[in-house]
C-alpha cells in the first residue's frame, strides 16, 4: 500500500507524473499529494522513487493483505 507522508510532502507533484497507474492526486484543500485510487496501485515503487522529499511510503500490503512477488 502507497501512503504519503504529509509532513515531508511539499507538493511538487513529481510523484503523480511518476505513477503509471494515476493513482495520486493532489488535494484541493490540503494542496498535497494525496492516494485518490489506492486499488489501482501496482506497487511499483516509482512514486517513492522519484519523490526528492522522501514523502512516499510503500508497505507489501494491499487491501490488508501482504503482497508477495515471485520473479
């Protein structure tokens, strides 16, 4: 699961240019990314990738199941 870290967040956006899912949004109040469409999510790590503040975080679990990968 993607979870953005709005203490670090600056709201450069890098992280919804990354995501070839289009899951991030900003957020119209609040300014920051925020996870619009977290089912959509392939977990690929992009978004966490290309964030220069470290406000990204992924965790091996998607709808409250651990996410295993076998390649």
């Amino acid at each position: 699961m993607i979870k953005v870290i709005n203490d670090k967040c600056k709201a450069c956006g890098e992280c919804i240019l990354a995501c070839p899912c289009d899951v991030l949004r900003m957020d119209k109040e609040t300014g920051l990314a925020t996870v619009k469409y977290p089912d959509d999510c392939q977990l690929c790590n992009l978004c966490v990738y290309y964030c220069p503040y470290d406000a990204m975080e992924l965790t091996a679990e998607k709808n409250g199941k651990l996410v295993l990968s076998w390649s």
